[in-house]
C-alpha cells in the first residue's frame, strides 16, 4: 500500500508541474500557427505513381494463394489435427516450401509492379487556354 500511495503522489508530482516545463503561451500559439499552415501552402508534387493493375493482381494472387498452400502444406497431417513435436514427417513438407517460394515470387511481382509504376509516370496539367502532357522515362535505376 506504501508503494501505490507513492507511486500516485509521485505521479499527481508530475501531472501538475508538467505546465512549469512549457514555454510561453504566445509563443506556443505562433509556433503551432506556422505548423499548421507550413504544409498548407507547400504541397509537393507526388512522386509515388499507382502500380499497374497487372502487376497488383498477379503479385497479390500469387502471395495469398502460395502463402494459403504453405500454410495448408505444413499443418496439415494425416490424422486430421494439428503436427505435434516429432510429427514432421506426417506433414508434407514439399508442398508447404513450394507454397512459401510461390508467396516469395508474388511478393517480388509486387515489388516490380511498383518500382515499374514509379518509373514511368505520365502527368497531364490543364490550364487556360493549355493542355501540356509529360512523360518521365528513366532506363536506370
């Protein structure tokens, strides 16, 4: 009991004193002012391009599907429950470290599929009386 009733005064301590550390009210006020309003006014360009849809499919069907057949590979036994320890045959190992390479192989299509969308990106601008289309090509990485 001792301990808790320091624990609670030490804690009331510092919960009151915590406005001694803060510094001037205006200036707090001005320096959360110009926070607030710096990323207002500078938007910059995004330079993130969507992944092409092919790209996205592939990968996330080919990471779910093999992560699904590993799963599936090394849980499943032949007496119908989970392996236990010394049960390691009873799994078909083959199938489960297949199932994880195809995941592996998903996952990489999936990293290409972005660095490929931010290679490559098209930006088109309106502006009166204006329609101007660019096209960023880089050939290294």
């Amino acid at each position: 009991m001792k301990i808790l009733r320091t624990v609670i005064a030490f804690s009331l301590v510092i919960s009151m004193s915590s406005s001694a550390f803060a510094a001037d009210l205006h200036e707090a006020i001005a320096k959360a002012a110009s926070a607030e309003q710096a990323p207002a006014q500078q938007a910059p360009p995004r330079t993130d391009a969507p992944m092409p849809k092919a790209y996205l499919w592939l990968g996330s069907g080919l990471f779910v599907g093999g992560l699904a057949t590993g799963l599936y590979g090394f849980l499943n036994n032949s007496n119908g429950s989970f392996p236990e320890f010394g049960e390691a045959t009873s799994t078909n190992v083959a199938m489960g470290a297949t199932g994880l390479a195809v995941a592996f192989a998903g996952g990489a299509v999936l990293f290409l599929g972005k660095k490929k969308g931010n290679r490559s990106t098209t930006s088109i601008a309106l502006g009166p009386r204006q329609l101007t289309v660019s096209k960023r090509l880089t050939w290294c990485s």
